[in-house]
C-alpha cells in the first residue's frame, strides 16, 4: 500500500509539470505585434577633435626621433593652455622605421623615419581658428582630421531612445485601432544598439598638410554642421 501511494504520487507530480510546461507553451504562442519606432534630435556640436601628426626624416634614427619628440612637445605645450592636459590630450608611442621613395623605378632608402600623432579635443569652438594658427606655427606635417561631436552625447542619445519607444508605442496602438483590437503588455524591446560614435559626430574630408614648415599665420576658419542622433528600438507587445 506504501508504494502504491509514492507510485500515486509520482504520477500527480509529473502531470503538474506536464501541465506547467503547457501552459508556458500556450503563452508563448500568444498573438502579439512587432513594431520598431525612430527617434532623431538635431543639435549643434560643442567640441571639436584635431588628429595632429609629426613625422621626420633624417640620416640617423637618433635625429629624426629628437626632432618628433621637440615638435611633440611644443604642440603640447600649446595645446595645453586650450584645454586640459590629462583629459584632452593623447599622444601615441614614438615609432620609427626605415624610409624610402619611390625614385626612378626602384624604391631607394632616403633615412629613418619617426612619426607620433596627438588627439586633441577643444571643448571652445570659438577657439578654433586661433588654435590652428598656432598649430600653424610649429613644425608638425599636419592635420590628419577634424571630427566635431557633442560632449553630451550619451545623454542624448538615451532621449533619442525614449522618443523611439514613444513613436513604437504609437504605431502599435495605430495598427491595433485599425485592426478592431487592443496591446496588452509590453513583451520586448530593445534598441539598435549602436555607440555614441557610431551614430554621432560630423568627421571634415579636410587633411591639412605642412611639411614640417611651420607656415604661421592665420589659423582656418570651418562652419560645423548640424549633428543628427538617431536611435531605433524594437518592440513587441501582446494582443488582447
């Protein structure tokens, strides 16, 4: 009687899983519909980031090292009354290597090469033509590019996000009416997942070139445009 009993209950136990799993089956086939929303904001940006490269040739690789490393540190120095040294700018390792040209129809050895790059980031866009007047002057090979961008960018785009879902939620609710039916719960969302840099920022095709003259004068004057932040979330949500 005793086994008959843990057989009996054995049995029930399994049919109560058997019907748990059911369920959670049935709930997964419920009607639902999927709609993904867009949510843009323009705005203008308030930051600019300056690729700046040195790069020297010279007959012994001690030489053309100094020299990068001098032209290096004047940039620095200058850059430094513009913004903050720790957090505004990066400089990238020295490297050097061997240099040659194309002369005639044979590559030649001309000297050893070294080359260092600085990333500077201007938070004041008024700055702009003065700093490059004095970037002017020092003997660096130029601007590789001029990349504008919003220092606010993420918390832009999380609004962008919340005007996305809002415009989802709409054209739910738009195709619900039109379908003489009604959205229950929110079942999934997610967003397009892209990074600030991804879907922000306004990069100039301009690579201003120097060859190491130090030319001064007048900085450039550039008209920034305006920045688009655009976010797209994905939805589903049940039907009632």
């Amino acid at each position: 009687m005793r086994h008959k009993i843990k057989l009996l209950s054995l049995v029930v136990s399994s049919g109560l899983l058997l019907m748990i799993s059911c369920q959670s089956v049935s709930s997964d086939n419920r009607d639902r519909i999927r709609v993904s929303g867009e949510g843009k904001i323009r705005i203008m940006p308030d930051q600019v980031t300056l690729t700046i490269n040195t790069a020297f040739t010279k007959p012994r690789m001690v030489d053309a090292v100094r020299e990068t490393q001098n032209t290096v540190d004047s940039v620095i120095a200058i850059l430094g009354k513009y913004g903050n040294k720790k957090e505004d700018i990066k400089t990238s390792s020295v490297s050097a290597n061997k240099d040659y040209q194309f002369i005639g129809n044979t590559n030649k050895f001309v000297g050893y090469q070294a080359q260092q790059t600085i990333d500077f980031v201007l938070h004041d866009l008024s700055k702009f033509t003065e700093l490059t007047g004095k970037l002017l002057e020092t003997k660096i090979s130029g601007i590789g590019s001029i990349s504008f961008d919003h220092s606010k960018a993420d918390s832009i785009l999380r609004e962008a996000d919340l005007i996305a879902y809002d415009d989802a939620l709409k054209s739910a609710q738009k195709l619900a009416s039109r379908a003489d039916v009604k959205i229950g719960k929110l079942l999934f969302l997610s967003n397009d997942g892209s990074a600030p840099n991804e879907s922000t920022g306004y990069r100039t095709g301009m690579a201003l070139e120097t060859f190491n003259k130090a030319y001064g004068g007048e900085g450039f004057k550039i008209a920034p445009e305006v920045l688009e932040f655009k976010r797209t979330i994905y939805t589903e949500f049940e039907i009632k």
